[in-house]
C-alpha cells in the first residue's frame, strides 16, 4: 500500500517536482499536434519556472552548464501548449508548438532522434532514419 506522501505526490494536485541528486528534471519535448518526439532535454529549478512564467521552454545545459532558451540561436522556439509531469514527478513531457523552420536539434533535424540502435556483429552500430 502507497504511503500518504506518495499518494500526495501520485494522487494529488500539488505539483512538486522531485528533482535528481544534481538538480535536474528530466523533460522530453514532443511536437502537440503530431505526437513526434523532438528531444529529450533537462530542466533545473530556474528553467522550470522561466517555463512555467513566459510559456516558452527553457532547459539547462548539462555540457555547457547554463541556462537556456530553446530557439535564442536556432530560431526554433518552443512554445508551450500542455505541460505534463509522470505519477511521481521525476520526469515531464512537454508538449509544444515549434517556431523556425520546425526543427527541433541543433543538428538543424526536426528531431534529435534520427538514427537507429540494431545489433551487430561485433555490437551495437546506429543507422540513418529515412526522412529524418
């Protein structure tokens, strides 16, 4: 049987991100009208509320340990249409709107997911995705 606590944070309607040991949140961003996965990313508190404050995602980068803005260089900002959180807070998934050209990584694909994982002689090697 769940805990009080645990259903509070399942059940209830306060939301309380449960951030990892090094402060981050996980959150995948897929495209609101389509349902494709455009990126998996991670927010810190202070992303999380700049989100939550101007409608428009913000991440925290993990590589250059900064704050930022999705589309400030790209052009592809990240409107906000539905925010979500999984039944114990430890991830979100974001739905948005894309602006630009509609891509969403930096490799300038419209998702950071194009290439395929297969097994292989010898391991595991990637493929190209058609379209992507």
């Amino acid at each position: 049987m769940a805990s009080a606590a645990a259903d509070d944070i399942e059940e209830g309607s306060a939301f309380t991100p449960r951030f990892s040991a090094d402060g981050l949140i996980a959150c995948v961003a897929v495209d609101a009208e389509s349902g494709e996965v455009l990126m998996l990313a991670y927010m810190n508190a202070e992303a999380l509320d700049k989100t939550l404050a101007t409608g428009v995602m913000h991440y925290w980068s993990r590589s250059r340990q900064k704050l930022w803005r999705k589309g400030d260089v790209s052009g592809q900002v990240q409107t906000v249409v539905e925010l979500r959180v999984d039944c114990d807070q430890d991830a979100l998934l974001a739905r948005v709107s894309v602006g630009g050209d509609g891509g969403a990584c930096h490799t300038g694909r419209r998702s950071c997911f194009y290439r395929r994982v297969e097994s292989a002689a010898g391991g595991a090697r990637l493929t190209p995705i058609e379209g992507m």
